[in-house]
C-alpha cells in the first residue's frame, strides 16, 4: 500500500471523495506490483488545501530507499513554466515586450534563416520573415527545434553541432550562438514544434538581468517561495533523499539508466538548462502550483501580477496545437490542447478527449512527471516518478482520470 501523509483537511471538506480518492491507491499499487515503475508519488490540493499525499514503491530499488513525499527527482521540462515565470517577472520589470525581437539582446539571432529542403549535409534554405520575438520563445513558434527528435534534417544538425542545452560544456551564451547560426524549422510564428526555446528564455534571463541564470532563480523565485529543495544539481548532503532514473527493460521492468550517487546533477554545472536542468520535490512543486492558483502571490510574497498570470495561462495559438502542426507528443494528443506563455492550456475537455475543465493549464517532464493547476476547480496535482522517456506509459491521463471522478462537490 503506498505511504500517506495526514491531508491538511478531509478531503470531503474540500469537495473531494476519500473514498473515491482511494482508487489512486490501487492505481499506485498496480504501477508498482506489475513493475511498470521502482516509485510513484501523487500530490492533491483542493481549494488551499492538501488533501491527497502519498508515495509508494522505490526511489532507488539497488538501495531500497523507498519514494517519500521529500524524494528529489529530475524535472527536466517542468524547468520551463519557472524560467517562463522568471523571464515574465523581467517583462513585468519593463525591460522588453512580449513582441520585442530577442536580438534586442541577443545580436546573433538577426537575420535568421528557415530550412527549406534538403539534408543535414547540403540544404536549402530563405530568410526569415520576420525575426524571433519573445512570445515565440515562451509558445514554442520560433521554429526551433530539440535534436532528439530526430524527426528532420534540422533535428538532426542540432545533434551534429551538439546542440544539447543538458550535456553541452559550452557556456549558454556560446551554445545560443552556435543555435543561431543553424537554420530554423519553420518560419517565427508559423508552427508550434517542442524546442529550446525555453534554454534561450534561460540565457535571455541572464543577459537581461545581469546575474547568473542560477542565481536569478535562486534569489527572485525559488528562494521567495522557500523551494529549498529546487536546483540545477544535488548537493552531497541531499543525495540519500536523490531518485535513480530508469527505463523500460528488455524484460518490461525498471533497468537503472542513471545512478543517483554518480549523476551528473550531482556536479556543478557552467550551464544552466532553462529547459530541463531542474531536479526538486513534489511539495516544493507544488508550493509553485499554490502561487500560481492563488494568481501570483504566496504567503506575502508577489512574484507576478494577476493580469500576467492571466496572460500567461491564455492560450496564444491559432487554435489548438494540432492546428499548429504537432498533432501528438510524448503520450498525449494534443487536440484539443492550446499553450500559453509556458504551459499548455486545455481548450476543449471533449475534443481532447480528457477529463478536465478549460482554461486548465499543465506541463510535463521527460522522467514521467506531470503537473496540472485547473482554476476552475481550484485544483493542483502533482505527479513524480523517475521513468524516462515519458510516453512509455499512460500514466498521467491515467492520474487526471482518477482525479477528476473523485470531486463530489
């Protein structure tokens, strides 16, 4: 049975089922005993108030240290909401507008060039139309892209030219220039395509402010809301609390992939990944879902303004991301589902085919993890795991299920 934590109320009190609820536990249960995860921990709030908590199973199996609520896991691209909340706090600070072009502050990205046809080796390719503004870089419509896509020819340049905001050597600002000089996979504002986007929001954070991307999030976001357990590595002090990472085996069970006590988020990095270097705890996230559903602000701290969360939380796609040209990533479709200035935002609960409300805006992590924030119904969920890659299973639309048949009220 997995491990719980009292709820801060009854979970009727806030609206919910207990009973109900209790079929997340079943659900935790089957993850574990058919060997599909080593660990699983599940985060609810309703209405301010914690009302589901638990963990069950391993975080590091080799060592039987099991997953508890305090586990550090790797993020990964749930780095981007808090670089788009930090890049967001510059823009309340009035140093750029949403359609500002980044070569405002980034020269190297002036007159970028769009691929046209070819191949990695020999293609062709036109001038931009227009360059590259902030708001593409926060909806993913800059025409960047990720290399492990491997889907195009411009996927795979950024693996020829080592394009790797997590393994690169380089500093941030030389790894921009070195994207700068490759061309783009679609015209700015033309398609939504999963990108670096979010790693150039990072540099643009640490040019704009004059600090360190590192520091800037310590000292603006995570520090504030007393996230103590958010980083971009684990200290040696942490490591006992630090998950092993694991993929599908050839047996269908957990194989270890990346050891906890020799990681590379062990070690200090020059380069901060706005994309996917974070590792951090489920309460420490979920204390960032607080502030986001209470629209800024958390225990007298403001880091954003309402009218900017609104903002950020409105879809800004011509329609839903399907319209936009990626119709499916990880495990979800994405019908149905528009982004906003660093989430997706649920457009329509029956198109995309999903329990949830509109307006709702979520975000996931390559390990499996998933968070969603639906204001309609004053929720919060926070998932952790440590299974790479996460379309491995279904196990996020799963956790909404499961969520979402529980409200009585």
């Amino acid at each position: 049975m997995p491990t719980h934590t009292a709820p801060s109320v009854q979970p009727e009190t806030a609206g919910l089922s207990a009973a109900r609820l209790g079929k997340i536990d079943g659900w935790m249960d089957r993850l574990i005993e058919d060997r599909k995860l080593a660990g699983v921990s599940v985060h609810i709030l309703r209405r301010g108030e914690l009302v589901y908590e638990a963990a069950a199973g391993f975080a590091d199996a080799a060592r039987g240290a099991p997953m508890q609520r305090d586990t550090i896991v790797r993020i990964y691209s749930m780095t981007k909401p808090l670089i788009s909340t930090a890049i967001l706090m510059l823009y309340e600070d009035g140093h750029f507008q949403l359609d500002d072009p980044i070569s405002r502050f980034l020269p190297c990205f002036r007159a970028m060039r769009v691929f046209t046809g070819g191949s990695r080796l020999k293609y062709e390719s036109e001038p931009a139309q227009r360059e590259i503004t902030f708001r593409d870089l926060l909806t993913h419509t800059a025409g960047l892209t990720y290399g492990f896509m491997d889907a195009t020819p411009v996927d795979a340049m950024y693996r020829d030219q080592g394009i790797d905001f997590q393994t690169s050597d380089l500093t941030l600002g030389e790894l921009a220039e070195k994207l700068a000089a490759l061309p783009l996979l679609a015209q700015p504002g033309a398609a939504w395509n999963y990108s670096v986007a979010t790693d150039v929001l990072g540099h643009l954070v640490a040019v704009i402010s004059g600090q360190s991307l590192q520091s800037f999030l310590q000292d603006r976001v995570l520090g504030p809301l007393g996230m103590t357990d958010t980083a971009f590595h684990v200290p040696a002090e942490k490591l006992p609390r630090f998950a092993a990472m694991y993929a599908r085996g050839p047996d269908g069970t957990p194989a270890l992939i990346d050891d906890p006590r020799s990681s590379g988020f062990t070690k200090v990095r020059q380069l901060a990944s706005g994309g996917g270097g974070l590792v951090g705890t489920a309460p420490d996230y979920l204390t960032f879902c607080r502030m986001m559903l209470n629209q800024g602000h958390l225990n007298g701290v403001r880091l954003l303004g309402r009218k900017t969360v609104e903002l950020m939380t409105a879809n800004h796609l011509r329609g839903d991301m399907a319209d936009m040209g990626q119709a499916r990533f990880s495990e979800s479709s994405y019908t149905g589902i528009g982004f906003g200035l660093g989430f997706s935002v649920m457009l329509d609960p029956a198109k995309a085919q999903i329990l949830g409300s509109r307006g709702e805006y979520a975000w996931g992590g390559a390990a499996s993890t998933a968070f969603w924030i639906d204001p309609a119904e004053q929720l919060a969920v926070v998932l952790m795991t440590q299974l790479l890659p996460s379309s491995t299973y279904p196990i996020r639309r799963e956790l909404r299920v499961l969520t979402y048949q529980a409200i009585t009220g």
